[in-house]
C-alpha cells in the first residue's frame, strides 16, 4: 500500500508542477515523456518500494544469524562474514555501468513514446503521405537500440549476478573443508558444523532474492532521477503578489521586445494602447509576432524589455507585480487553435465557470453563434464530445471555444483569429455579438487577418517583422500604410528579402542536425555482444507483416532462446543440487566418518559444479533477456503496426486511449517478460530438480517436506480468482488516469487561461486514487496470500525437523541426509516465496495482454504495403452519388453527391460551418469509406486495394496543422523523403514558404519542436503547404490551408497553385471559408446539408443572388439595411 501511495503521490506532484509552468517551460516540455516517465518509470519505482521489505528482512536475517553464529564458533563466522562481504562488493561494482546503461534505455523509450504521440496525433498526415510502413520501420530502428542497451545493460548484471549466487555456495565447500578439519580435532561438535551449513543453505534464497532487488534498484535509480526531473521543473517566471485593484480601464504596451531561447527577436519595441469600450485589431503577416503578442499579454512569458501595465480606476499597475490567476480571471484568451476537452458541450463552455447556469450558457453559446448547430446535436448541449472534439468541425470547435471565454466576461477579451475556420455568415453574426462587447467596462484586442473583422476594429495595429509600422483606423492606414494595403488586398510582396539579407539556407552546424538522423547512423557492435544485442529478423518481419492477432504467437520466433535459457536453468539447478548431495556426502562420508580425503574429493568436484552452474546463471540470464526483449520488440512493433493499419474514425474514437496501448499494456508485459519471467521459469525448473533430489534421498522425508505443496497450489488458484477482477479494474483505471493526463498536458495553456489549475489536479488525483485503491484492493489479496505461503514454508521446516530428527534418533536415517534436506528446504521454499512476489507483476501483464489481444483483434481495414492495382494518373476525379453518414448521427453529412473535376481545374468548396465540407475532403483523401457511392480517377474505381497507391496521388493539407519533431526540411520532406534540396526550395516557394525561411536563422535546418508549437499558426500552415506540393500530387486538397496565412501570402499561395494545376494537368479542391480565396479558383462548389447547393464560377454564384452571393456579401462586410439596399 506504501509503494502504491508513493507512485500516486509523485504522479499528482509531477502533475502539479507542469500546471506551474510557464510559456517557455511548455514549449520544452513533450508530452510522450510525461507520458514514459509517470508511467513506466513510476511503475518502476512502485516495483521497488514492493521489494522494500526484502533487503530489510534479509539483512535482519543475516545480523541474527551471525550473531548466533558467534556464539557458536567465532572462528567459522569469519567464513560467513567473508562471503557477505564478497556479496557487497559484487553488488557495488556492478551498480555504476547498470545505471548508465538503464538511463540511456530509459531516454530511448521516452524519445519513442513523443514520436509515437506525434505519428497518432497526426493519423491523417500519416496515411495521407502513405507513411506507415516508414514510421513501422522507424520504431523498428528505434527500439533496437533500446533493446541493444537493455541486453547491454542484462550482459552486464550477468557475470555479478551469478557471482552473488555463486558467493553462498562457494562458502558452505569451504565451511565443510574448514569444518570438516575443525569437527576431526574435536573444535566443535557435529551439530554445530550442521548449523553452519545449514545457514549458509539458507542464505542462497534471500540472497537470489536480495540480487534481483539489488538490480531493480540500480534500474529504478535512472526512474527516480528523471521522476524528480520532471517534479523539480520550475517556472522561470515568477508569479505576481497583487491583486487586480479597481475596473480595468485600458492597457499600455510600452516598447516591449521579446526574443525565444533560440536568439531570435520576435518582437522589437512595440508600444500601443487600448481603453475600456474600445477594439483593437493587429494584423501582420505571418510570423510577425501577432500571437507571441497575445501570449505575453496573457502573462505566459515575460517581455525581454519593456513591459505591459494595466490601467485600472486605482492607478497603474505592471501585469509582472500580479498573481497570474487574479490577472488570467480579468483578461481572457481565445487561441487560434480550438481544444476542447473530453466531456458535454455544456461542460466546456461553462469550463471557466463552474459556477454557470443553463441560461449563462446558452446566453454564451448565442454571442459566440453556436446555439445552432449546439441544438441541432443528439442530446443538445449535453451532447458528449469526443476527446479533443473531435466529433466536431473546425468552425464548430472554435465557436464553442469562444463561447468558453465569453461566459467569464472578462474586462480584456483577446482572440487570435478565432473564426478562421467558420464561415463568411457564421462570421457576420459572432462580429455583430462581438461588437455588443466592447462597452464601458469591456475591452476586444483581436488579432485579425480577413477584412471583415475589421469592421469590429476602432484602432489597428500593424506589425512587419517584430515592429508596429503603424495604427490607425482602416481608412486611415488604407490611404496611408503600404503594409497594411499589402496584407489585405495581396498586392505586392513586402515579406521578400533583400538579395544581401538573405542567409544560408542549408546551415551545416552541428545543431541543425535531428536526433533521429544521428541515432540512425549508429553502428553496429562486433563479436558475442553484437550477436546477442541482435533481434531476430523472423519475429520482425513477422510484426512488419501483420502477422500474429496474440500476444502467445508473437512468441514463436524467439521460443528456441527460452528453450536454451529452460535448458540452462535446468543445468544450472542441476548443478545446485548436486553441489547440495556432494556436501551431504562430504558430511556423511568424510566429517563423520573422520576421512579428510573424502572431504577434498567432495569440494573440488563441487567447486567444478559451482563453475558449471555460473556459467549456466549466466548464460541464461542473457538468453532469458535477449527473449524478453526480443518479444517486447515484437509485442511494440506488431501493435503499432497494427494501430497504423486501422480507419481513421477507428483513431478519431479512440484519440487519447491509444497511447496507453503503446506505453501502460507493453511496458507491464516487458516487465514481467523482463524480470518475473525468468526468474519464474529458474524457480520452477529449481523446485522440480530439488524435489527429485529430496525423492532421491529419502522418499519418506520428501513426502514431509513437500506436503505443504498441494495447499500453495490450493491458496495460488484461490488468490488468482479473486484478484483477477481487481487487476483488470486497475488496468481501466490507469487508462484513465494516462487519457487525462495526455489531454491536460497538451491543453495547459487553456487550463491556465481559465485558471483551473486547482480543479484539474484535484481531477487526476482523484482518478490517480481510484487507480490506487484498486491496486490496494488487489494488494491486499497478495498480503494474505504471501504470509500464508510462508506459513507454510516454515510448517514444512518443523515437521522434516520433527520427523528427521526422530529417524536419526532411530538409526533410520544419517545426519549428513537430514542437513541436506534442510539446504534442499532452503532452496525449494526460497523459489516458492520468490514465485509469489512475481504474482503482482503476472498478473498486471496477463490484464495488459488481453487489451494487447483485444487490440490485435480489431480488424484491419487498411493495407499499409503497396499494392500492385495502379490508378490512372491523369484522369478526372469523379464522385458517384456519394453518401457518408457518421456511426452516432442519423441523419447523413453528405446525401447522394456527385461531382466530376476535369483535370487542371481549381475547385473551391464553400458553405456553412458543419455543412460536409471537411468530410468531403477526407472522403476524398481516402480517410473515409463512404457508406454509398463511388469514387473514380479516370476510370479506376478507387477501393480498398487501391487505397495506398491511391493516396500517393493525393497531396493533403488538414484544417488543424500540427508538425512532427525535427526540422523544417524534414517536414517538407515527410510526403517524399529521398527529395533533394533543390525540390524542398521549389515546393517551399510554391506554398510560399521560402521568403519566410530567407528570414530564419538556420533557414531549412530551423528545429521544429512540440508540434511546431515555436511557429506561427501560418508558418505551419505554409510549411504543410510545401508539404503536399512536393508529393507532387494529381490530386491537392486543401483544408482551410490559407485561414491562417495573410492575404499577400495567399495571393502567392493562389498564383503558384493555378499555375501548376493548369500547366501540369492537376486538380485541386480547396476547403475555403474565405472566400477572396475561392474567388480565385475556377469553379465554386456550394455544399448545404450535405448536398450541392450551387456551382459555377465566382461570377456566375453571384449574379444567382444564392447562399453563394450572401457569403460573400458578409465576407466583405456588407449588410442590407431595413430598406433592402446594400451598405458597406
């Protein structure tokens, strides 16, 4: 219970300081090590503190009998005291290199759970790029390393440990020489000697279970440093002490200037103002630090210079001297990038304000215009939202986020291009709620990058490279800023660079190198080592395949190692028990009968066995290691496999859970693979060989000291029935507790703007301590169950001394027989003892192997090699009264559409938020199965065979960017890795990418860090734009690819695209909610309920006056008045 306290309190401490961090501290931070280190590595801890009691009842063991000893025959506890002493040394000396190695493999693992997070995160890039099989072959590089260090680090615990089994042993042939002599010259009597050996026979079981603690210490102690690494992380920034004195009348930036750890200046002195009843909007282009700006008005960094102060009715105060939940509470943020939590709709929105009533919520729903589509949900507001919202639009999630923010009404309401992903109508109606806001006690400082949010705007500010060039009104900076004229009608190109500015490209310092391209280029060790650091190429290939839907047949190919490490035990307990008949002989034959010859034979061929059964110890500790890690490989490998080869609604059920798969459910089976399995295995064989040795010897005393055998079995089934259900209970339990924490991390910053840092950590601890009470539940079957077992044990000790003794007093039996029963009883108990103590870890792994089955037995519904069925290239894209309906909903999201796009067309897709237009590009993209309906390029009909080759011809940008660790080449050059240089320019400059990367330090070898989190939201856009551009793709759909980017970027982005798609006989279909952008293209598609309204061209839709024509009158902020006539 104690161990199970600490795992659970360390966890809700880690918890607590990652709330505590500030910008800076989050951006450092990756999810998928928080993720390894409060599992696998307080897991590892909790086996520790489990073991605890060992050492201590151990070295009790040995004080109380070294004291009786010397008593005894001071003369012969030397020998006792030289073989402890040995035992310390062999420990010691082995500790240093085990915990290097144990540290190095625990980092790999850690660094694979963050690229596994990042690679199920962006599931769709993923299938989309076809990368499966690349990211299957990746892990596989990847965890053969960390299998490399953990053999490593197995070869090295081998040699020591045999030796500290070996130690006991080696003692008891010199107590019988040294003995022998010493009974033979009447020194001491021969129950004395008896006693001796017999302790000494007794010290081999606590001393195997004292080696197998002392090497979970040496692996804890790496978990426990990188457990405190995580606790011990402070903010850099240094929370306020006052309060918020007053009503919030206006706030002063005042030549502020801000720069990342990397060097790079974001901001440079800016300086504007703004007052209660008043909006400000800041546009720029992207990357000009619009959303760092909002960051540090928000308190989540402090400025390098200059500061921000609140001007409230009692005076001024610096935003620095204030408490960050005081400031947070008065002055809300809307990201850019909506996340919302697992929960109601309702939940979310009254996030911020526990506290609301229905009629709040509703009231915040309709000023952030969600009550709509809230409504027109199953359960309404209490409709149940899919971890990150996923269930939901882009345009839906954003609107439920601002609604989240305007239930707080704070004094200072910031949104950084909140409605990029809504559109033009949806847009109209949240400005006009929006401008109601901004009243006597309200001020809106919005960042902005369409037109029509400027209406809202009294005052704008306009930002180029880190500066404010100037503020205005829109007609004022309209007739007077160049800058501003640029980024709202695209004219120009004011972001290029000058031919002396631009830097290098392609730096080739060391820094700009990936970890991942350097852990490639490893090489490969030589000789015994190297060959048994290998993984089996079988069991590989056999993952990579697909092959195996158990865990059970995961192990043919590696079954022959446990075969040759099940032959070595047996040897090596063959070898013990003969060392243990030899002793008796040497008693029997040679100290009774007073021939000191006999006692010379006897130790030098026991001495020859204690070589033989060192050599076994540790051979088959490498062979066990190199199996259980083999497996381990394989059990990752196949299961990530398998994860890559399922749906993408299969990933976007279960967003959160699948981590948790790939860390909690394998790390417990490599656990019990690692340390009980072997250790299992050794005592079996070891209980089998003494027991026919105790037969052997004397039948009738067998069947005494044996007798208590029948009642373990009894007591183990019993225990095993009625803990099972608890284990399975804690399996779900943590499954919980990794979803929270995982969604909790990556949302801190929404968890600190709304100030719920208190809530959430009483929320994990909760869970954290359902999870331990479940555990305490299980662990309190184990506490009776292992008492019981010793109970046993030592009844079994009483009667073979009670019987034995009766039968040397009768002539039955000699005495040299009795003490070897007691060193066989030693050593058969011991097992059993140690048996129980791996019960714990066998039983959390048979729990973790049966979600590991469950999840091998989801059908696969993708192939991830490629096929040999190759789609027409060249062809129109045709849809066939296509229908797609989602398993909750009854009613379809797309109704019997069809649609042919000739080759070197542009088609814009538009509508309402919610209307279908996302799924139709996923649709498209291969990402979805339709229910009905057909899609054909050519005359190919696209199905399940063609999938992959399929998708090879299809370049995607999704609607929500996130990027993979590495750099901004890399990124690139994740839809085609073998691309040179020169490709990744010419794909970055026709996303209009390659301007802002003249602009960067380190251009192309830029690090990309947490998902691209130290970009902008249009970098990222832009760079996933590259992306698809270098795929070279017949088909590019783009998801609200240019929300996010400026409009002088987007008249760019617009430019290249028609040129290539016309030239080189493309399609492209973009999602666009800005409709200057689907103005550009040849054709508008009109999707309303899931069916094509409209189509036609720009001009065409407009002269309609339909759904088409009303969009685009909002999207340029034209209104009609009560007399029907159009103002703007």
């Amino acid at each position: 219970e104690l161990s199970l306290w600490v795992q659970h309190t360390l966890r809700s401490r880690a918890f607590d300081s990652i709330q505590k961090l500030d910008g800076a501290g989050q951006d450092a931070l990756r999810t998928g090590q928080v993720i390894s280190r409060t599992n696998s590595d307080l897991q590892q801890v909790h086996t520790l503190l489990q073991m605890c009691p060992v050492p201590l009842a151990v070295l009790t063991y040995y004080v109380a009998g070294i004291a009786v000893m010397l008593w005894m025959s001071p003369s012969m506890t030397l020998i006792v005291i030289c073989v402890l002493a040995a035992l310390a040394i062999t420990a010691l000396r082995a500790r240093r290199r085990v915990f290097a190695q144990t540290g190095l493999a625990s980092d790999r693992l850690a660094h694979m759970t963050e690229h596994m997070r990042e690679v199920l995160e962006q599931i769709s890039v993923v299938k989309s790029c076809v990368a499966e099989l690349r990211e299957t072959r990746w892990l596989d590089g990847q965890s053969r390393q960390m299998v490399r260090v953990r053999i490593g680090a197995a070869i090295s615990q081998a040699m020591p440990g045999a030796t500290m089994l070996a130690l006991p042993v080696i003692g008891q042939i010199v107590l019988l020489c040294y003995g022998g002599w010493s009974v033979m010259n009447g020194r001491i009597d021969l129950g004395t000697f008896v006693a001796f050996a017999s302790f000494l026979a007794m010290l081999t079981g606590p001393t195997r279970v004292l080696a197998s603690f002392l090497v979970i210490a040496q692996r804890t102690q790496a978990s426990v440093e990188r457990v405190f690494a995580l606790i011990d992380t402070r903010s850099r920034m240094e929370d306020g002490t006052e309060s918020v004195e007053g009503q919030i009348i206006g706030l002063d930036v005042e030549k502020m200037s801000f720069h990342y750890d990397n060097g790079n200046r974001i901001l440079n002195e800016i300086s504007f103002s703004i007052h209660a009843g008043e909006t400000v909007a800041v546009v720029g282009a992207s990357g000009s630090g619009k959303s760092t700006l909002l960051m540090l008005l928000a308190r989540f960094y402090d400025p390098t210079s200059g500061g921000v102060w609140l001007n409230t009715t009692t005076g001024q105060q610096n935003i620095r001297d204030l408490k960050l939940t005081a400031l947070r509470r008065r002055v809300g943020v809307v990201f850019e990038d909506a996340f919302l939590f697992a929960g109601t709709v309702a939940e979310n929105i009254a996030y911020g304000h526990p506290q609301a009533t229905q009629d709040d919520i509703r009231r915040a729903a309709d000023a952030a215009g969600a009550s709509g589509f809230i409504n027109a949900l199953p359960q309404g507001f209490n409709t149940r939202l899919a971890e990150r919202g996923s269930n939901l639009s882009g345009g839906q999630r954003q609107r439920i986020a601002l609604a989240r923010a305007l239930i707080t009404a704070p004094e200072l309401l910031i949104l950084d291009d909140t409605t990029s992903a809504v559109d033009a109508g949806t847009e109209a109606e949240i400005n006009t709620a929006l401008g109601r806001y901004a009243d006597n006690e309200h001020m809106l400082l919005v960042i902005a990058r369409r037109r029509s949010t400027l209406q809202l705007a009294d005052r704008i500010v306009v930002l180029d490279k880190g500066r404010v060039v100037d503020i205005g009104t829109q007609a004022e900076l309209d007739a007077r800023c160049p800058t501003f004229r640029s980024l709202m009608s695209g004219e120009g190109d004011f972001l290029a660079l000058a031919p002396a500015e631009q830097r290098t490209l392609w730096p080739t310092t060391q820094a700009a190198k990936s970890d991942d391209a350097h852990e490639r280029q490893t090489p490969a060790g030589k000789g015994f080592v190297d060959r048994m650091t290998r993984v089996p190429e079988r069991a590989v290939q056999m993952a990579l395949a697909g092959h195996g839907r158990q865990v059970s047949s995961l192990l043919t190919p590696v079954a022959w190692m446990f075969v040759i490490a099940a032959l070595l035990i047996a040897l090596d307990s063959a070898a013990g028990v003969g060392v243990l008949v030899l002793l008796q002989r040497g008693i029997d034959s040679g100290v009774a009968a007073g021939d000191m010859s006999t006692i010379g034979i006897c130790a030098l061929l026991a001495l020859c066995l204690v070589a033989i059964g060192w050599c076994c110890y540790a051979l088959q500790t490498i062979f066990a290691a190199r199996a259980a890690e083999s497996v381990q490989h394989t059990v990752r490998l196949r299961s990530f496999s398998h994860l890559l080869r399922l749906s993408l609604p299969w990933h976007e059920k279960h967003i959160d859970s699948r981590l948790t798969r790939m860390t909690v459910d394998v790390d417990s089976l490599a656990r019990f693979l690692q340390n009980g399995l072997a250790s299992a295995a050794t005592s079996i064989v070891t209980m089998v060989a003494i027991a026919a040795a105790m037969f052997w010897l004397d039948p009738i005393l067998a069947l005494t000291a044996l007798s208590a055998v029948p009642v373990v079995i009894l007591a183990t089934w019993i225990y095993r029935r009625l803990s099972s259900p608890a284990y399975a209970q804690a399996r779900l339990e943590i499954g919980k507790v990794n979803s929270t924490l995982q969604e909790k991390v990556s949302g801190m910053r929404v968890v600190q703007s709304h100030g719920q840092q208190k809530q959430e950590a009483a929320r994990l601890r909760a869970l954290s301590d359902n999870f331990r009470a479940t555990r305490v539940r299980a662990q309190k079957y184990l506490a009776v169950y292992f008492p019981f077992l010793t109970l046993c044990t030592e009844a079994a000790y009483a009667a073979v001394l009670l019987i034995g003794a009766t039968r040397v007093a009768g002539g039955e039996m000699t005495p040299g027989i009795l003490a070897a029963f007691f060193l066989l009883l030693g050593q058969f108990y011991g097992p059993v003892q140690q048996l129980s103590g791996i019960v714990d870890s066998w039983q959390q792994a048979t729990a973790s192997g049966k979600h590991i089955n469950a999840l091998l037995a989801t059908e696969e519904t993708e192939n991830i090699e490629p096929s040999s069925i190759t789609p027409g290239t060249g062809g129109a894209l045709r849809l066939e009264a296509l229908t797609f309906r989602y398993p909750e909903k009854t009613q379809p999201v797309l109704d019997n559409l069809s649609l042919t796009i000739p080759p070197g067309t542009v088609v814009a897709v538009v509508g309402r938020s919610g209307a279908g237009k996302s799924t139709l590009i996923k649709l498209l993209a291969g990402l979805y199965s339709p229910g009905s309906g057909q899609i054909r390029v050519g005359e190919r009909l696209i199905d399940a065979a063609s999938l992959s080759d399929y998708r090879r011809q299809t370049g995607l940008v999704t609607q929500d960017v996130a990027l993979f660790s590495g750099d901004i080449a890399e990124n690139i050059r994740y839809s085609l890795p073998d691309s040179s240089d020169t490709e990744v320019e010419i794909a970055a400059r026709q996303a209009g990418l390659f301007e802002t990367v003249q602009h960067l330090p380190l251009g192309f070898r830029t690090p990309v860090n947490n998902g691209g989190t130290d970009l902008s939201a249009g970098q990222r856009q832009l760079i996933a734009l590259a992306r698809a551009h270098l795929a070279q793709a017949h088909i590019l759909l783009l998801d609200e690819a240019t929300a996010r980017i400026d409009r002088s970027a987007e008249e760019r982005l617009m430019t290249s695209l028609t040129r290539v798609t016309h030239t080189e006989k493309r399609i492209a279909l973009i999602v666009a909610h800005r409709l200057t952008t689907a103005r550009r293209c040849d054709v508008i598609v009109v999707i309303d309920k899931g069916c094509i309204a409209e189509y036609g061209s720009h001009e065409q839709l407009i002269a309609t006056h339909g759904l088409y024509a009303r969009l685009w009158r909002d999207s340029i902020g034209q209104t009609r008045d009560t007399q029907g006539e159009v103002i703007g």
